[in-house]
C-alpha cells in the first residue's frame, strides 16, 4: 500500500478544514488543499459516517469500524475502487501528473512532502516549449509565416 493510501487509511475528522477546503496528512509540511472533486469525496464519506451513526474518528469507515475506533483495513482501501476497474495507486499517479505538468514541480513536491526527486519521473516525456529560450524564438519566427499561408 502506497503512502497516500497509509495517509488516507489514518485520516480523521480532525484533520478536515472545512473553511480552507484542506486536510492534514500524515506528517506533511502543510495541509493538502482539495479540488472540489476531492473535496465532494469528503463530503460523501463524511456523510456516510453520519448514516452509520458512528462514534468512530476516521473519516473512512466501514460496516466493521463503525463500532469501535478503528481505521478501515488496508485490503478494504486497496478494493473499495474495484467494481470501476481503478486502483488507487493509479488515481494518485493521474492526479500527480496532472499536478507536476501544470504546477511547479518542486512546489508539488513540497506540498505533497515527497522530495523534489521524487516529482521527476512524472514530467517524462513532457517538454514545454514556452519554458525554452530558443524554441520560444523559433515559434514567434515561424508563427507569422504559418498563419499567413
């Protein structure tokens, strides 16, 4: 089970702001700030613990937790996405692909307490030619002489 998953599995009603749209994970440097997607997700879970009834303090709860203060079983995180054919290991790689060829790598890298290293592998592949001096120049030279043939 990848980290995140750890960090989610150990994710209590604490850890929410609803005001910042935010959770704390784990030992991160910073809260994570969700994308309403995300934070829709929360909610859902949130709103399954208040149909539950439980007293219990994580966030994910399952028919087996709901009475006692445990966090939901590994196995169950690591299936709960199988009927949509999606691993969660495979959501966080879409997402951070996403993140580190939009965004600064290294500022992904620190929001998600991972090491800048750790961000590269995500960029493979990937080359934007607005952050290249020459190839910013070879494209204003040769847009004109595009757009007028």
């Amino acid at each position: 089970m990848f980290s995140g998953l750890l960090e989610l599995r150990q994710l209590t009603i604490n850890n929410v702001d609803h005001s910042s749209h935010s959770l704390q994970l784990g030992r991160r440097p910073r809260p994570t700030a969700l994308d309403p997607t995300s934070w829709s997700a929360l909610h859902r879970c949130l709103a399954q613990r208040e149909e539950l009834g439980t007293a219990n303090p994580h966030v994910i709860v399952t028919k087996v937790t709901k009475t006692d203060a445990s966090p939901a079983s590994p196995a169950y995180l690591s299936h709960v996405l199988d009927p949509a054919g999606v691993a969660p290991k495979h959501l966080r790689n879409t997402r951070l692909v996403d993140l580190v060829n939009d965004l600064d790598p290294k500022l992904v890298a620190a929001v998600f307490g991972m090491d800048a290293e750790s961000v590269l592998p995500y960029l493979a592949d990937r080359v934007d030619p607005t952050r290249l001096p020459r190839m910013r120049l070879l494209m204003r030279v040769t847009s004109p002489a595009r757009s007028s043939s």
